[in-house]
C-alpha cells in the first residue's frame, strides 16, 4: 500500500469525509531514508514535483563540520551516533536526522541539515 500525504479519509469525529477527486500522483509519500553510518558513502537521486530532484543519503561516512571559532568547514569522518532528539532508539541504530549528536574526528558535533532530504551531512562543533 502506498504511503499518501493528503487530507485524511475520516475527521476527528470518525465520520467520513466526501470524496471530490481521485488520488493524485503529486499527493504520493516516501518511506523515510534513515541514513545511516556507514564505511561508505551512498546516495540516491530521487525526482520530485515540477521535475526537480532531491538527493537522499542513505548511508554516511563523512560530514562537513563547522568550526565556530576558526570559522571554517572540514571534513570529517563520523565514528558513531550518541544523541538523537528524534528517536531514542536511532542512537543504537547509528541513524543520523538532523539535530543529532554525532562524534567525529575533530570531536562532539551537532548534525545542521537533513541527511534524508538536502543529501549532505552538515554539523556544527560543540565545545
């Protein structure tokens, strides 16, 4: 069965609401893509509305850090996940969403962009 992102068919109430058209191609969702650390680095290109693209990650191995006292990016390998805000349980999955605590070569950093919808892990250093 395929996952939908439009108005629900029942209200709060449980009554029903009337259907005015048939499903749409445009109101169709995606599974999560969960990107997990990884030794390797994979993405997958993914179309969207209006013939635009997306780029998933589906597996990491690098991010590009911020350094907030020097003010530079560097790119760093991630060993592990230890904190997630998302999901408890994303941390012993090693599942990398955006918030997330990750530690890398250069030390603790916090993820920034949204691995499963930007298709780059950006973090920001924690001192």
């Amino acid at each position: 069965m395929a996952i939908r992102q439009a108005r629900p068919r029942r209200k709060f109430s449980g009554s029903r609401y009337v259907d005015y058209r048939k499903k749409r191609l445009s109101e169709l969702g995606r599974a999560p893509a969960l990107t997990k650390v990884e030794k390797e680095h994979k993405a997958v290109k993914v179309r969207g509305r209006g013939e635009n693209y997306k780029f998933k990650v589906l597996k990491a191995a690098f991010a590009n850090v911020f350094d907030p006292t020097t003010k530079k990016y560097t790119k760093a390998k991630i060993k592990i996940v230890v904190e997630s805000p998302a999901n408890i349980y994303y941390v012993r999955r090693n599942i990398i969403v955006k918030g997330a605590v990750i530690e890398t070569e250069l030390g603790k950093a916090r993820v920034t962009s949204r691995p499963g919808q930007d298709g780059v892990v950006n973090a920001v250093l924690i001192k």
